[in-house]
C-alpha cells in the first residue's frame, strides 16, 4: 500500500496537480483489499449522532460545558424518526 501511495504522490508531483478521478479513483472492490466479506452500505448516520464524542475528544470540552451546549441548542441532534 505504501508503495501505491508513493507512485500516487509522485504522479501528483510530476504533474504538479491531481486529477481526482484518474489518480484517487479505486479500480478494486474493497473488499480484495481486505479480504473480508461487505455486509452492505450502512445508514447515514443521524443529525448531531457523534456530536458529543466528537467535541468531548477533539476540542476536550467538559460534561457541564457540553450540557450547556445543548441547553442553548448550540449542540443539537435528532434520532431516526423523529
């Protein structure tokens, strides 16, 4: 994979642009890559679903600053049927 990566980047760089479809573009399932079976797509996840972890590690905010967020709407979510 590494060396995939490397004949990419310097494709890239020898042009001195990319073309997204004719460099990123995978010719191959995922799944020879991984060996492993594909269960199918997955549902998209819901409005706010991973608003919570993702403040909580990325910007490191607290329980009480987190409930505040949401108390104010700042933060917001919405289940599947809702």
């Amino acid at each position: 994979m590494r060396e995939v990566v490397q004949q990419l980047l310097d494709r890239i760089a020898t042009r001195g642009e990319c073309d997204v479809v004719a460099d990123l573009a995978v010719p191959i399932p995922l799944t020879v890559i991984g060996g492993g079976d594909v269960a199918g797509p997955l549902p998209a996840p819901d409005l706010g679903e991973h608003n919570m972890v993702v403040v909580e590690h990325y910007l490191q905010y607290d329980a009480d600053r987190l409930a505040r967020l949401t108390a104010t709407g700042v933060l917001a979510s919405q289940q599947s049927g809702e």
